[in-house]
C-alpha cells in the first residue's frame, strides 16, 4: 500500500500506469477505486496516444517495437520544415533538439563566379577552386581563387640555377630571397670538393673553403707499413698509430708469449711455468716471473734415504712406515717401522720350556697351540711369564665355518669371534641367504620359489600371486577339477590306483593322475599310497600322513619331508601350499611393520645404550657411545631395520650379562663384535653354563635366571631352521 501511495503522489506532469489492471485489481483491493476513476475519465486503454508536435499526427503504442519509430521524438511522416534557404527538411520528423538538414546543392557563387561545392546547409567559406595567376618573375603559377587575389604575395616554387663563386650551380626556389651571403658561397655548396692533396688522394669533403690546412686533411686509409710488414690501421690525414696486430714474440727468459706487435717485451711478465729445478730435484712450481720457491711443493711419491718410497710433500718428508728391514743381534726381524729407531729388546714370540711363572701352573695353556714367551726373556734369563696365545681360534662353529678370531679372547670368554664367511643358511622362502654369516638373515628379495604350471610372471618371495584364471589340470580317467587354477579345487585325490607300466617294467604305486612311482625297485612301503612330489627326480617317496605332519606347524614354503626341497606346485596338495606360502607373507608383515617403526625403535634402544654406558666397563661404555652417536646422527640415510634388530639383541644380552662381575669377560667380548645373531646368543648361554660347572663356588650370580633371560630373548631372522631361541 506504501509503494502504491508513493507512486501515485510523486507525478509532476503526467503519469503514466503500464500493466494488466485487471491483475492489479485481482491482487488488491486498492486498484479497484482507481480503475473506476481512470475508466470514467478516458484514461484506460490498450494503448498509449502520443500526439506529434510538428503534424499533430497520433500514434497509438501498443508495443515495445512501436518506440523505435519514435526515437527522434516525432512521428513516421517526413519533417518538411521549410528552412531559410528556401529548401525542406529531407529528415524524418524529429523533435526540436535535431538540427534541420537540407540535402540539395549549394547555389551560391564566389566573386569570380566560381559555384559552391559544399551541401546547402554547410557554411560556403573560401572559395577552392584552381585559377592561374602570372608572377612579376614571369613565371605562372597554380591557386585556388581565394588565394589570387594578391598576387603580390605569393612565392614562386619553380627551382632555378644560381652560380655560386667556388663555380658550382645550387639549385634555390625563384621567389625565395637569401637571407646572408654564405647561401652564395661555397658554404652552401652539396657538390663534392674533387681537390688533389698532396699525398695524391682526392678531398672526399663537400666543397669548402680552403682557410687552413685542417680543411685537407685525407680521410683514405693509410698506405704505410710497420716494421713487420704489416699494413696501418689508420686515415692517410693523421700518424700512424701503433700496430695492435697479435704475433708470437720471444721473451727474455725465452718463452714465446702472444702479444701486440708494437708491445714491448721487456715490459711483459711471462705467465709460463719456471723451467729452473730446485735442489730437490723437482722441478719450481712457481710462474716464470716470480722467485723460485724457497721450500719445493712437490706432492707424490718420494724416494727416501732408506730406499723405500712414501706419498707426500717434499719439503716436509714424512718417515718411513715401512717394516724395519733390520735384523737384531738375536737374529730376529726388527718389528719397528723403518724411520724409527730399532728396539732394544725383541719382543718377538718363541716356542716357550713351559718354566714361566704363569698362573701357577707350569706354563700350561688351556687351549692346544704351543706355549710362546718373548724373546729378550730367553736370552737375559728373567723368569717372564707365558704370553696369551695370539694364533687364529680355528674352532668348528655352529655354522660349519671356522673362527678366524685370536685363541686367547674366545678361549678366556668362551664367545667365538662373528664369522665374516658369506652365509648359507637357509631362509624360510627356500632360498639360501648371501648376507655375512655372523649377521641375522635379513628377508629375501629374490622371485617365489612357488608358481602354478601357468605362470608367466613370478612375484617376490613371501607375496601371493593374483589367483590364476587359467582351468585348472588336475584331472584323470575317473575324476576332473572344473574351477579355475587359482581357486580351490572341487575332486580329491582319485581312490584308485595308477594302472600305468613304468620303464622299470614295474608297475606304478601311486594314485591315478599323480606323478608315478615305482612299486618295487628295492623299495618297500609300510603304508599305501605314497606321493611323488617331484624332488629329486621321483626318488622321494612320502606319504599323506607325513607331508602333512611335516608342513602342517613349520613357518616355511612347502617342501618334501625327506629331502626338504621346495615345491613349486602341487594339485593334491594345492591348500597346505598356499597355507604356507601365507605364513611366510604374516613373516614379512612382521618384518614390513618393524621397518615402519625405525624411528621409535632407535629412540628406545638410545635409552636403553645410555643406561648402560653407568656401568664401569670401559669396552662396554665405547660399545654404547659409538652405538648411540650411530643411531643420533644427522645422517639422512636410516639406518636399516636389519642392522638395528642387530644392535638391538646385543644391547638386549649385554643387560642381561653385563651386571655380572663373574661374566666380565664375556662382556668384553660381546661389546666388541661388529655382528650379532642367533648363533651368538646360544654361544652365550653355553658360556654363562660353562662358568657355573667350573666355578661353581665362585659364580655369585644365579645361573639359572640368566640362561632363562637370554633364552626368552626375541631374535626377528629370516632363517627356515628353529633354533632355541624365539625366532620369527
């Protein structure tokens, strides 16, 4: 209702209402009484009347496209004003603010009769048109007729010749007048000069005046020469400027140097090496013009005094770090190094009477390789105990390689050194291992042993294939798998038997469709039927019973009881093959899931080295400090989850061990190994049990609780084989 007021109070000179009144009316109250009044008046309507100011024509609206007829503010007939001129407006009617317009020609005339070009309605203005007008200078010109009028002061544009004094012509407009006396001279003269010069060459200037001798200057290029023959860069006008040609010159210290030609040598500094050799015998190092060097900075291999040959400066010679080739008045070889001085007793070791002191026991070692003593003890006659025995351990391992460490530290710990021999472990993939056999056996990398007759590809130990979409072969006279290979096959084992004759000329003992197997050929069976599962050409023999005991339990791909070999595929056996295959994929899970926690395991094991760095064992205490700065480095290369399961089952033993005067020695030995794994652990234990049966009065520990401890140790190694340890 508002709005409504609004619009109907606001009008000044009309108002104008345009929509459907009947919907107005339909949608409020309000328009009905205005409806009634508007329809008394006149004023309701399906259009709207505009009435031309011009014609007093009326032109009904009825929509939008009707304004476009009115835009110039009239109406549709034509305007037809009759202008001063004497002529109509040709425009359509239009309103007060457009200009009228007359379209004929103009008809008025210039005072020389000339008629106007221009449209009637434009302004004539001067009068264009071109008329010839004679100058006084006799020349006739072309103008428009405004302009001849005067002809007094027009300008003539013809050019003609005006002789100048040097007896050239210069070509000047006729009406122009020169404004100075050098437009006549020879000042203002384009011609070339063409004067001969001395040197014979033509003046190549505009000509000019000859006022002084800078005017003839030649501007040809030089004809002269230098000293070398060379041709001069420069204008024949001007001396010679210095030849700037590149040439080999022989300095004074001989060398030849690239220089200019008009350069100077004795003002250059040669660049090349010095050729002078210094007392050493090497040659300067130093560049030609500076002094030689006063200390010889050769860096190589020199020859000493001694003979032999050493890598580094020659004026700071370093000794000799060869073996002193020297014998001693005992005969022996010097052990020192050949730049020091020899020592005055020899340390060397000699087959020992037994005599010396020892600990208490005449000498005797606990291990089989000869007693040793030095040699200055034999010959001043001091009664100097046994040395520890410093030969190669050689002991049988667990692995069946031999110790490579020093008899004396394996004998007194009871721990062998860890073996660097490549390793041959088996893994549980089937594969054998090619770490270090001292280490723990890391996961495989190589293909699956397992695949199904139909494989083209083979993935990596430890991961399933995707099922095979191929039919399955499992098939005989009696009995057919119709599924797909890689899905459970829908027969059992046929239940007769193989009726085929082998080569043997015995028949087959094996179930019909299976791989055969001979009867007889000196073999007999306690229970039938047996399995040919391929190994071995045939020649092992298992039962149902025994392949399914052997692979029922063991984290291992399935394998033949009897000679423990891999089997790619086995349709009577297809589920316990696949069951095992998915064992060892939980194993490398586990071993997938560690190598996530990298970071968190190295953390624990820091606090774990820290808290045993308190106990005052030096060896143990160096173990722990280069451990921890190991795993603290800003190194970005992580340390692998391999080498830290390591590191994490010796720190584990030490704690267990460490805390035990009586395994001191044990201690040591461990702290010292750069490997660690199963093996050692056991050896270990079997030392701890060694130390309660010969010292049982003196161990203070309980021997018992230890051996529990290390046993119930976690070890995470791929190796088949279980050993005491928990092994996943």
């Amino acid at each position: 209702m508002g709005r409504v007021c609004v619009a109907l109070s606001r009008a000044r000179d009309v108002l104008l209402i345009l929509g459907n009144m009947d919907q107005l009316v339909s949608a409020s109250a309000f328009w009905g009484p205005i409806k009634t009044v508007l329809k008394a008046q006149g004023n309701l309507g399906n259009s709207l009347p505009l009435v031309c100011s011009n014609h007093a024509s009326v032109t009904h609206v009825t929509q939008i496209s009707d304004f476009l007829d009115l835009k110039d503010g009239g109406c549709t007939r034509p305007c037809l004003f009759l202008m001063p001129c004497g002529h109509s407006c040709r425009q359509k009617c239009h309103g007060a603010k457009i200009r009228h317009f007359c379209g004929e020609k103009c008809l008025r005339q210039c005072s020389n009769g000339h008629t106007c070009t221009k449209p009637c309605g434009q302004l004539c203005g001067s009068c264009e048109t071109s008329v010839s007008v004679d100058l006084s200078c006799g020349h006739t010109v072309e103008v428009s007729c405004f302009s001849s009028g005067r002809p007094e002061i027009l300008e003539c544009p013809v050019l003609i010749n005006k002789a100048l004094v040097c007896g050239h012509d210069l070509k000047l407009q006729c009406g122009s007048k020169p404004t100075s006396s050098s437009e006549t001279t020879t000042a203002a003269c384009g011609e070339p000069c063409t004067a001969q010069l001395d040197c014979g060459h033509l003046c190549s200037k505009l000509c000019h005046l000859i006022e002084s001798a800078e005017f003839h200057l030649c501007l040809e290029a030089c004809g002269c020469y230098c000293d070398r023959g060379h041709p001069c860069t420069g204008t024949c006008g001007h001396p010679c400027p210095p030849c700037n040609v590149v040439i080999d010159k022989i300095l004074a210290c001989s060398h030849t140097s690239r220089l200019l030609c008009s350069q100077d040598t004795r003002n250059v500094d040669c660049s090349e090496r010095c050729q002078n050799t210094l007392v050493c015998g090497h040659p300067c190092r130093s560049l030609c013009y500076e002094p030689c060097d006063a200390e010889c900075r050769f860096i190589g291999h020199l020859d000493l005094n001694c003979g032999h040959k050493v890598t580094g400066r020659c004026s700071d010679r370093p000794s000799c770090e060869q073996p002193c080739p020297l014998t001693l008045d005992c005969g022996h070889a010097c052990s020192g190094k050949c730049g020091e001085r020899c020592p005055s007793l020899c340390s060397e070791l000699v087959a020992g009477d037994g005599d010396g002191d020892g600990d208490g026991d005449g000498g005797s070692r606990p291990c089989s390789h000869s007693p040793l003593r030095p040699c200055y003890s034999t010959r001043d006659g001091s009664n100097s105990s046994l040395v520890d025995c410093v030969a190669v351990c050689g002991a049988k391992l667990s692995c069946q390689h031999y110790c490579s460490g020093i008899c004396s530290k394996c004998t007194v710990s009871g721990v062998h050194a860890a073996c660097t021999e490549t390793c041959t472990r088996r893994l549980v993939c089937g594969h054998t291992c090619t770490g270090v056999c001292g280490q723990l056996c890391s996961p495989c990398n190589l293909k699956s042993l397992v695949r199904c007759p139909h494989a083209k590809t083979t993935p990596k130990c430890g991961e399933l294939a995707k099922p095979c979409k191929e039919k399955c072969t499992w098939r005989c006279v009696h009995k057919r798998c119709t599924k797909k290979c890689g899905a459970p096959c829908n027969r059992t084992v046929c239940d007769e038997k193989c009726d085929k004759l082998l080569v043997c000329g015995h028949s087959c003992a094996a179930h019909c469709g299976e791989l055969c197997i001979c009867s007889d050929c000196g073999l007999s069976y306690d229970e039938f039927p047996v399995f040919n599962l391929g190994c071995r050409g045939g020649e092992c023999r298992n039962t149902s019973q025994s392949i399914t005991n052997h692979n029922s339990e063991r984290v291992g791909l399935f394998e033949c009881p009897q000679c423990g070999e891999i089997i790619p595929f086995s349709h009577p056996f297809k589920q316990m093959l696949e069951t095992c295959l998915e064992r060892v994929g939980d194993l490398n899970n586990v071993f997938f899931s560690r190598t996530l926690k990298i970071k968190e395991r190295s953390d624990d094991l820091v606090d774990k080295l820290k808290m045993l760095q308190n106990i005052n064992i030096q060896e143990l205490k160096t173990f722990c400090d280069k451990t921890v700065k190991l795993l603290q480095s800003d190194s970005k290369k992580l340390m692998s989850s391999h080498q830290l399961s390591m590191l994490e089952l010796q720190t584990q033993v030490l704690e267990i061990i460490s805390s035990e005067k009586d395994l001191i020695w044990i201690t040591l030995s461990i702290s010292g190994r750069p490997c660690f794994n199963q093996s050692a652990s056991r050896e270990v234990i079997g030392a701890v049990k060694k130390k309660r049966q010969t010292a049982e009065n003196v161990f203070s520990g309980d021997v018992d609780a230890i051996v529990v401890k290390l046993e119930n140790i976690e070890v995470f190694c791929y190796q088949a084989r279980p050993f005491t340890l928990s092994i996943f």
